[in-house]
C-alpha cells in the first residue's frame, strides 16, 4: 500500500512537503517507505532542495528522508531492481546523500543560518556520521500539533550505524566549512547549533577532526577583546550564545587538552563562573568532564569553600555537578559530603545528620524545611525525631534526586542510607512516588556500595505500603525493581501483602500490571505451585549472578 501511495505522491512532492498537512503525511509514508520510492520522492525534491530545506513543513520531510538511512542502508544492495524498470532509473541512496550534502556545502552559511535549513544540516552531520543523537532524536518533529509529534518508530531505532566512507569523507568536508567562518558559527545562534551538532558527531567518528575545530574555537575566542580580569575567554562564557557553545566543546575535549585550556583561561575564576547567571552551565559541563585527579584536585579546591553561597545564589546544578566529578573520579568523596551537611545546615548538632535526605532531595535546608526560627549566631537545637517522623516529605526536585543518586554511588554511603532508614514508611512511599524521588530507590537497588543489609534495612520501611506502592505510576516501576532482586522469603512478604486486596490492584492500571508480575492469582490460589516457580527464578537469577561475576 506505502508503495503504491508513494508512487502516486512523487510527481505532488513539492506541493505536499510545502503544505502543512500534506507534509505530516509525507513523513509518516516515509517511515515506511521501501527504498526504491523513497529515492524518487527524494530525487524530485532535488530540484527545489533550498526551497524546501528552508520552508516550515518541507524541512521536517527532508530530516524524515534523511533519517531513514539506518534502516534503508543495510537493505540498499538487497533490493537492486525488483521493479519492472519502466519508472526509469533513479539515482541510488548514496548518490542522494552525498548529492544533498554537496549542494548544502556550497551553500553552507545560507542553509546553517536558516532557522529551518539549519535542521537540515544538524541531521545531514549525523547521517552523514553514522550517527544518531539522542538530544537530536528526542526534538519533536513537523509542526507543533500532537499527532506530528508522534514521531514514526522507525525515525529513533539506532543510535549508530555503519556508513560508506564516502560519507566520512563528506563529514570531513562539511566540517571544513565551518573553519571558513568560524565567527559566524560562535555568534550566531542558529548557526552555532550546527557547528555543537558536528562537534557531537566528530567526537564519536573522527575524534582527531574534532579536536582541530575545538582548537580552532578556542583559539579565535582567545584572540578576541582582551578582558580586565583575566582569559578572553570568560567573556564568551557569559554569553548566551558562545556559552553554549563552549559547553559543547568542554564536553569533547580530550583530557589532556582539557587541563590546559584550565589551566591557561579557568584557574582561579570559577568562584565568578558559578556565581554567574549564564557562566555557570558551562562550569558545570567543564565539571561533567573531569575525569582524572589532577583537574579535580584545583577545581575542587576553588569550589569547596562556597558551595553553600553557590546554593543560595539559585545554582545547585554546579554542586551537584562537582558531586557527580568527586563520585567519577572516585576522590574527595568524605570532604563533600561533609561540605554540603554544613551548607544545609545540618553537620551540628549531629542528632541533625539523620535529616540529610529529606533536605538534599528538596534541597533546602534544615531551619527552612523544618520551618524552625533560629536567631543568627544562636546555638542550632537538637533534631527533633518526632517533629521529622510527623513532617510529610517535601517536594523532591530533579536536581535533588541526582544529588542523592551520586552519593549513594559513593564508596561509603552509609550516612545517607541511615537517613533513609529513618524515614517513616509515608515517607519513604511518597519518595518512591515521585517521578524524580523514584530514582533514588533505583539507587539504592543498584548501586556496588549498598549492601543486601543495609538495602533490606531501608527497604523494610515500605512493609504496609505495598498496595499504594503498586497502584502508583512510579511507584509500580520501583515495585517491580524491588521485586526482581528479592529473595524467596520477601517476595512472599509482598505477595501477602498484596494478595490481602487484591481485587483493588486488579482494578487499577498499575497495579494491574504489578498483580500480574508478582502471579499473584497463583499465589492466592495455587501456594505450592507459585513457590516451585519462583524458587526455580531466584535459582536461574543466581546462577546469572555467578556467570556475571566470574
């Protein structure tokens, strides 16, 4: 049926990739058109290629066509002439790539500074790359109605993808472009979008090409208007556009070039960058990018002394960015632990050290969360259990919940594991329900530092809320992960529990699918039966375990 509809829409191309409408249709054809029709819509649209690559709707059947390639390269020797041959013959998919990618290089600038062409291009570098971004694939596409914005699956399937060298080449070529105009990529913002897409693909599959245009970047920003206080440098990082930019290029960097460009534009400013209100997103990808001791020890250094001043200023991404460098590198993990208890104002007293969780997760602190009036300079009181046990849990932030996730990755996480453990079931359930707050428990289920006893200690807190726990959309999915890695008696124990309303489950949509993981029908009805299956699938679990391990 695509075939034939294809066939019948070529000689309307033009028309239907400029229409709304028509354009949505197209791209949904496009998902599943086989190769030989795909290639004559492409062909026709060849003649207008800057019309369509730059109008609203055309743009979104161009990246659609192009986004086809993981799936019709591998099946492009397969389907030589299966068809009659009176359609004439049309040029191959490789000879269409390589034909788009050539007209788009003459006319690089035009199309890269085009609000839509410049789509065209971001897709064509990862084409071309042999692979698929995912920031790129997760951007919605053709207009902004709901039906367009269901993607075809066949648009997202892989992330990489074998590619003919002459596509290598022609990246290579594309990317030369950019070293023309370099200055136009760094300031403009359209543009610039394309120059981090190549950077992104570069560093996948020519790492060394990548390296010459973040040199190339570098190098023009070192050169420019020398500032007062320092690098160059520093002035593009607080600015909207280049920052970007510069974020990208942070993140692709090699190791050793990136302890340089530390070294000669960074050191001794990152106190100013994380203070400022555009500066400090690049400090924190320059923080993503840590690896070794060696950038992490000065960085460290710089940082430690005003995490809490970073936190008040409304910038907790750059602290839990140097958490997430310190659980990395594996270094200073005891030092930031203790650095953030001070900056939320619960190391002293330590009866106050319990209370960790909830304020990391919220991130606010203790005096705040707990709402207590304490005049400054005055002696911090003592932590009031059951004040904390009566306290619903806060709302659990995105950036609260990595924090947490870091720190029960670290070698000794047993201070915040002991704050979890006093958490009262509500509150544990009210974690484990929150779309961000859910990930901790994944932590809690996979992380090499937690113990079986100390996970069995926090988890045990959920015993009664189990029900609310499966009929909970997040909630269901930690159930489920709980469930995979229990033993024989716990599952059980949750089987019982569960089994005790068992028509509510059944009724509710989540639950619905918990009732039918946990069997539990077999288990009410048929015990014996239920207990040989799951005994015989913490056997084979435990023989997987052995084989990964060894």
């Amino acid at each position: 049926m695509v075939h034939n509809i294809m066939k019948e829409v070529e000689t309307q191309a033009l028309a239907l990739s400029t229409n709304r409408t028509g354009s949505e249709m197209l791209q949904e054809l496009l998902g599943f058109s086989p190769l030989k029709p795909l290639c004559r819509v492409w062909a026709a649209l060849r003649s207008n290629l800057r019309t369509v690559a730059c109008h609203r709707c055309g743009v979104h059947v161009l990246q659609s066509a192009l986004l086809q390639l993981p799936r019709l390269l591998g099946s492009a020797a397969e389907e030589e002439e299966e068809e009659d041959g009176k359609d004439g013959p049309t040029e191959t998919l490789e000879e269409l790539v390589l034909g788009l990618a050539a007209e788009v290089c003459d006319d690089f600038l035009v199309y890269c500074g085009d609000t839509h062409g410049s789509f065209v291009v971001r897709t064509l570098l990862q084409v071309l790359g042999g692979t698929i971004l995912e920031s790129e694939r997760a951007r919605p596409r053709g207009s902004q109605s709901s039906e367009a914005q269901k993607a075809p699956a066949q648009e997202c399937k892989p992330a990489d993808f074998e590619v003919p060298e002459t596509f290598l080449n022609r990246l290579q070529d594309l990317s030369s472009s950019f070293l023309k105009d370099i200055a136009v990529f760094i300031t403009d913002k359209i543009s610039s979008f394309c120059l981090q897409v190549a950077l992104q693909v570069l560093h996948r599959k020519l790492p060394q090409f990548c390296a010459h245009l973040c040199n190339a970047v570098i190098g023009y920003l070192s050169t420019r208007n020398s500032s007062v206080d320092g690098s160059p440098l520093l002035l593009f990082l607080r600015d909207q556009t280049s920052s970007r930019l510069l974020e990208q290029v942070l993140l692709v960097l090699e190791p050793p070039r990136l302890q340089s460009l530390f070294e000669e534009h960074l050191q001794g400013q990152l106190q100013t960058l994380a203070a400022h209100p555009i500066a400090n997103f690049p400090l924190q990808r320059l923080l993503d990018a840590v690896t070794t001791p060696e950038l992490l020890s000065p960085v460290f250094e710089e940082l430690s002394p005003v995490l809490e001043a970073v936190l008040a200023q409304g910038h907790p991404g750059v602290v839990i960015a140097l958490v997430g460098a310190c659980r990395r590198v594996g270094a200073y993990q005891a030092k930031v632990l203790q650095l953030l208890l001070e900056a939320f104002h619960c190391a002293e007293p330590s009866s106050r050290q319990v209370a960790c969780v909830p304020l990391f997760a919220t991130l606010m602190a203790y005096e705040v969360y707990y709402g207590l009036m304490e005049e400054e300079g005055a002696v911090p009181a003592e932590h009031q259990v059951a004040m904390a046990a009566a306290r619903v849990l806060g709302d659990v932030t995105v950036l609260g919940s990595l924090l947490l996730q870091h720190l029960l990755h670290f070698s000794t996480p047993g201070l915040v594991l002991r704050s979890l453990g006093a958490l009262t079931g509500p509150q544990l359930l009210a974690l484990a329900q929150s779309p961000a707050g859910s990930h901790v428990l994944d932590a809690i289920l996979t992380s090499p530092s937690v113990t079986r006893k100390q996970r069995r200690h926090v988890l045990q807190n959920l015993k009664g809320q189990y029900v609310a726990l499966a009929c909970s959309r997040h909630g269901s999915r930690v159930l489920d992960a709980i469930w995979s890695g229990a033993a024989l008696r716990a599952r059980k124990e949750i089987a019982a529990e569960l089994g005790e309303q068992n028509q509510e489950l059944i009724r509710d949509p989540f639950g619905h699918h918990v009732a039918r993981n946990v069997a539990l029908t077999t288990f009410l009805k048929r015990r014996e039966a239920w207990e040989q299956q799951q005994g015989a699938v913490a056997k084979r679990r435990r023989a997987l375990n052995s084989i990964l391990e060894d």
